[in-house]
C-alpha cells in the first residue's frame, strides 16, 4: 500500500494528522499548478482549501486506481474550472 492510499484510509478514520500530512506532501505543487490559472493569492488558497475539504469529506472519492497526483489534478482543475464559470468577471 502506497503512502497516498494509507493515508487516505487514516483520513476515512478522521485522523486530523494525516489529512495534514497529505496537505504537506502536495501544497507546493497543487500552488504551482492553480498558479497557471489563477493568480490572486487569496483566490489559489481558496481552491486548495476546498480539494482538501472535498478529501476530508469523501476521501473514498479518490480513486485507486490512478495515481493520486493524478486524482488531485484533475479534481484540482474541475474546482478551477467552477470557480471561473462561477465567477467570470473575477479572472
């Protein structure tokens, strides 16, 4: 078991510390990625907050399947996506 997958599995159980851990293991490069779309601060924090409170929510939402870079991209890009076609005079 990866170290993605165990810490998921410890999210399903609540675990506060683990739901931490992955934000650790990814907030430079889920910065990094949302930079490419949307520059305000304030606007790529909000982003990262809500696809940390999606996994905090459902973490059985995240595929298996696939890397979990992979999962987080892509659920990344959909909140993007959300948040312009909510919002389109804002970017």
């Amino acid at each position: 078991m990866n170290q993605d997958i165990l810490l998921l599995s410890k999210i399903t159980s609540r675990d506060k510390k683990a739901l931490s851990d992955l934000y650790d293991k990814y907030v430079h490069y889920l910065y990094n990625l949302i930079h490419r779309y949307i520059t305000e601060v304030h606007r790529i924090e909000k982003v990262i907050r809500r696809l940390f409170d999606c996994i905090w929510k459902a973490p059985q939402s995240f595929s298996e399947s696939q890397p979990f870079s992979k999962t987080i991209t892509i659920f990344c890009l959909k909140i993007i996506q959300r948040e312009k076609t909510c919002s389109p005079c804002n970017y």
